[in-house]
C-alpha cells in the first residue's frame, strides 16, 4: 500500500493543473446578437436630400477631402487637413447631378465639381475642373455621418 498515495496523487495532479489554468475571470465572448453595430447615416433616395449631408473621399491626387452640403445651399470643405468656408462656395443640383464650387486658393483657384450620384451604391462620382488651369481631377465621395 505503500504506492497509494504515489498513485493517488498521480492520478489527482493533472487534475489540479486543468483547474489552475482555467481562466474563471474571462468575460464571455460575445456573440453577433450582442454586438452593438453603431448606426451609419441614413441612405438618400436622391439628390434632393442631400442637404445637410457630409461626404468623404480620397481624390485621384492622393488628397483627403470632406465636402459639407448645407442645407442653405453652401458648401464647406476640408482638404489636407484644412477647413475651408468661403461664401462663394456654393452647392446645386442641375438634372441629375450636384455641381457645387469649392475655392482653394493658391494654385487651384476655384474648383468646379461635377458629380453624378449612385443612389445604390449611395456614392458620389465627380470631376474637378479648376479655374487655374491645373489638371482635373476626380474623386467617389461616400457619406460617413449625417
């Protein structure tokens, strides 16, 4: 009987390890139901609401810009990370595109866009054509936030 407790604690030691890993503190994994998904903006039907929409974009030079459609017909912007509101910039819809004018400064002058909207894809498509001559550009703006 001498290998009793030998066999006894042989057998009980794995065990006691399979409780000493067990992580008793880990909060429980959650799953897709309990996930909250933070809400996206509203999808537009068409252009006639997009007053008072942000839209965002990386244009065909690399550039970052968010273009504000306010709900009084004036466009505000950001671009390299500047905040851009001039009063003439302004925004309208013609037919089945948005055109609105965004004033840069400096070697783009002011800049025409010309855009024309996926209503499924809930993307804006548009070329920049600017008042100093530089070369055109495009951009696909998306809306991040209402």
């Amino acid at each position: 009987m001498r290998f009793a407790p030998a066999l006894t604690f042989a057998l009980a030691f794995p065990l006691l390890l399979a409780g000493c890993t067990a992580d008793a503190g880990s909060p429980p994994t959650p799953t897709p139901e309990s996930v909250e998904t933070p809400a996206g903006p509203e999808p537009i039907e068409s252009l006639d609401d997009l007053a008072g929409t942000r839209w965002i974009g990386t244009d065909s030079e690399g550039d970052q810009i968010t273009f504000r459609f306010e709900p009084d017909g004036q466009l505000g912007f950001t671009s390299y990370g500047e905040r851009y509101e001039h009063e003439e910039d302004r925004w309208w819809v013609e037919g089945e595109r948005v055109i609105w004018d965004a004033t840069f400064g400096g070697p783009y002058g002011t800049c025409r866009y010309t855009g024309d909207f996926d209503v499924s894809a809930q993307v804006i498509s548009a070329l920049s054509v600017c008042s100093t001559g530089v070369p055109d550009v495009t951009v696909d703006l998306r809306q991040p936030a209402r």
